[in-house]
C-alpha cells in the first residue's frame, strides 16, 4: 500500500489520508489527520507511520509529531472510490492519528531515518 497524508489541492490545505492498494490499483480514504499539513514529512518506524513538521492550516510551521498505527489505519480504509468532497473533506472524528511531541524546532520536507 502506498499512503499519502496531507498536501494540498491548489487552493486547500489538505488533513485526508488517501491510501492505493498497489494490488488493485484502487484509492481509498483512511482516518484523517488530526489538522491539514503541507510540506511535512513521513517517515515509517516498525509498526507506525510518524508525520512531522511542515504548514499547518493557520499558514504557521508546525512543530507538530503525529503516530498513527499502520495496521488500525490500513484498517480505517473507506473501500469506495474517491470523490473529489472527500478530497477537502474535515478531519474525521474516529482518527486514529494521535499527537505524540513537538518537534525541536520546525522541520520542512527533510529526510527521515527510523533507527
């Protein structure tokens, strides 16, 4: 599976989690962030996905770390083919991302190493 968190769509700041099934080539939608983030990175340590750093959605960076379990978000997965509402849709309320620290100051698409 390949996810893909956060972003923008040209006027929005996006908080969807999207997921494509490598398999059958199919998008689905997964347990939203917990606010919209441009220009963060993700990085995978043993079982978690860890989102960090970039635009928040008051145009600030953010220090913000976020976890969410691969397995319960994989889990979370809407099996219905994306509409462009779902695209800008709200965080969801059943996330499954949870603030885990704040960063010790503000990173922006950099590189990630789990050790």
């Amino acid at each position: 599976s390949l996810i893909v968190a956060g972003g923008e769509d040209g006027s929005n700041r996006l908080a969807t989690v999207e997921v494509l099934d490598t398999n059958t080539r199919q998008w689905s939608t997964a347990s939203s962030l917990t606010h919209p983030f441009t220009w963060a990175t993700m990085s995978i340590c043993g079982e978690s996905l860890y989102m960090l750093g970039g635009w928040d959605q008051t145009d600030d960076e953010t220090r913000s770390v976020l976890s969410c379990s691969i397995p319960e978000l994989l889990q979370s997965c809407q099996k219905q083919p994306l509409a462009r509402k779902l695209r800008t849709a709200p965080a969801n309320k059943s996330t499954k991302w949870r603030r885990v620290a704040n960063a010790p100051h503000y990173f922006s698409s950099c590189a990630t190493l789990c050790g």
